[in-house]
C-alpha cells in the first residue's frame, strides 16, 4: 500500500473516532461516501450502533441467577435499541454524509441504482 492510499484511509483511532462521531479530514471524502452509501453500509451503521449498547448490558450477564433472569435484563434494552438503529439507519447516514459536507442524497444510493436495475428489468419484461 502506497503512503497515498494509507492518507486516503483513516487509521485505527481516527476510524474509532468517526465511529462514533467525529469528523474525518476532506482527503478522505471517497472513503466516508464508500463507508456511508456503499455496500454493507446499513449493516456497518447497526453494528456501529450495537456495540456500545452490547458493552453496556454485557455486565448483566455476570448477575447471579437463571439465563431467564439475565435474558429478561437485557432482552428488552437491547432489542428496541437494535429496532431504532436499524429505523433510524437511513437519517444517521445522511446525517454523517453532510457533517462531512457531502450531498446526503447518497445515502440512498444503492437503493436507487437497485430500483433502476429492477424497473429496467420490469419493462424488459413487460413490453408491449
């Protein structure tokens, strides 16, 4: 990898930062456009979201008493946490897109090139 591509990247701390937050500099545009609207972008956003609720709850595993006791105490935390990361998905990521000063129109981006590939393919089909 040449120094280039590494300056194009964010390394460990600066990626941790951008996880959660922070700003990455201008140089890395295509890397945050890539991260936030290409694919496995959802899946990266709820995963980023899921891990600070899981380290959270993670003690509650340790409580004295049954599995239902443990699963009855971070069950119903965790499982509205994930339904609101995975709803609220598409407005963090346009979100992040213009705290990066990018159109936040990209987050929709693999939705709409897949709605185009689909309605090519209807018509294809269903010419008259």
């Amino acid at each position: 990898m040449n120094a280039k591509a590494a300056a194009d990247r964010p390394n460990i701390v600066q990626y941790v930062l951008y996880c959660y937050g922070k700003r990455l500099p201008a140089s890395m545009s295509d890397w945050v456009i890539r991260d936030l609207s290409g694919p496995g972008a959802a899946l990266r956003m709820v995963i980023r979201w899921a891990i600070p609720c899981i380290l959270l709850l993670l003690p509650f595993m340790f409580v004295p008493g049954g599995w239902y006791v443990r699963s009855g105490m971070t069950i119903p935390i965790l499982i509205p946490y994930i339904y609101f990361a995975v709803a609220l998905n598409g407005v963090y990521r346009r979100h992040r897109l213009s705290q990066h000063g990018l159109d936040p129109e990209l987050a929709g981006l693999q939705a709409r090139k897949r709605d185009e590939l689909r309605r090519i393919e209807y018509e294809r089909q269903h010419r008259w």
